[in-house]
C-alpha cells in the first residue's frame, strides 16, 4: 500500500468517501483540505484502504474549533505549524488503520519542520485501546476529546 496526499483532483478517482469517517462525518471536504490541513490515504491497486486527516498547528488543540482557530493562525506569513493534528482516522481493511498512522510516523521523520504528532481523539475506550498500542502515550484528558502523542 501506498500513502497517497489527497486533493481535489484525485478524491473521486481515489473514491474516498469522508462519509465513511466514524469519528467527525460532519467535517466537509473543504474544512479538510483547507490551508493547513491535509488529507492523506493508503492506497492499493488505485482504491483506498484506510485515511488519516491533519491538520498544522503550533499547540495541541482540545476541540475542533481550536484545531480550526490553531491550523489557521500557523499559516500567518507562508509558515507552518511544527505540530501535526491528526484528528480522525478510519479504514476499510483491517490493519490498514495502525499502518496509516504507522506510516505517518515514518514520513515526518524524514521532515525536519514537524517537531511532534499529536491526536485530537473522541473519549472513547476503541480510541484509547488503538492508540496505545500503536505506541502513543496519553498526553491530556480533555472535556469533550482526549489528546495522544507519538514519538516521532
């Protein structure tokens, strides 16, 4: 499988469908690929198997609206945010979902402009449980969500 990064171009081809999303289905395809947010997939034989939505920040957001708020002021003056928020995750083959945020990890390793990789995860025990044994570590229990870290 290939991590592919989704635009608007290669979304229908790719025939990824964020209704698919389990976690934020309310989130429009223009709030994901807005500045500062991505979206990237993992691809087989031109099909997605699993799909992984980021967004740039310069602190850990606790809501969505923070992410929204937070991803938008990092993109001041062409800038980045150095904090990758990955805020929802899904899969329609079994283990793709670990080998997409696996693969994640690989690719910001090579980049030097990302310093961490952080989670804006539902309060759920299925989040927690997928989370830690991927090899994040809980990083704060929030009102609505609940924020992971991974090493990267």
């Amino acid at each position: 499988m290939e991590l592919v990064q989704i635009t608007y171009d290669n979304y229908k081809k790719l025939q990824l469908n964020i209704d698919d999303d389990p976690v934020r289905p309310e989130l429009t395809l223009d709030f994901r690929l807005d500045l500062g947010r991505e979206i990237w997939a993992l691809v087989l034989n031109g099909e997605y198997k699993a799909a992984i939505c980021v967004a740039y920040c310069n602190s850990v957001p606790t809501t969505v609206e923070e992410l929204d708020l937070y991803s938008q002021a990092a993109q001041q003056d062409g800038q980045r945010g150095d904090v990758m928020v990955a805020y929802t995750v899904w899969s329609k083959k079994l283990g793709a979902g670990q080998k997409i945020v696996l693969d994640i990890i690989k690719k910001l390793k090579k980049q030097k402009d990302v310093k961490r990789l952080v989670t804006l995860s539902p309060k759920t025990a299925m989040a927690r449980k997928f989370h830690l044994r991927n090899g994040a570590f809980i990083l704060q229990e929030n009102t609505e969500t609940d924020n992971y870290e991974y090493n990267i």
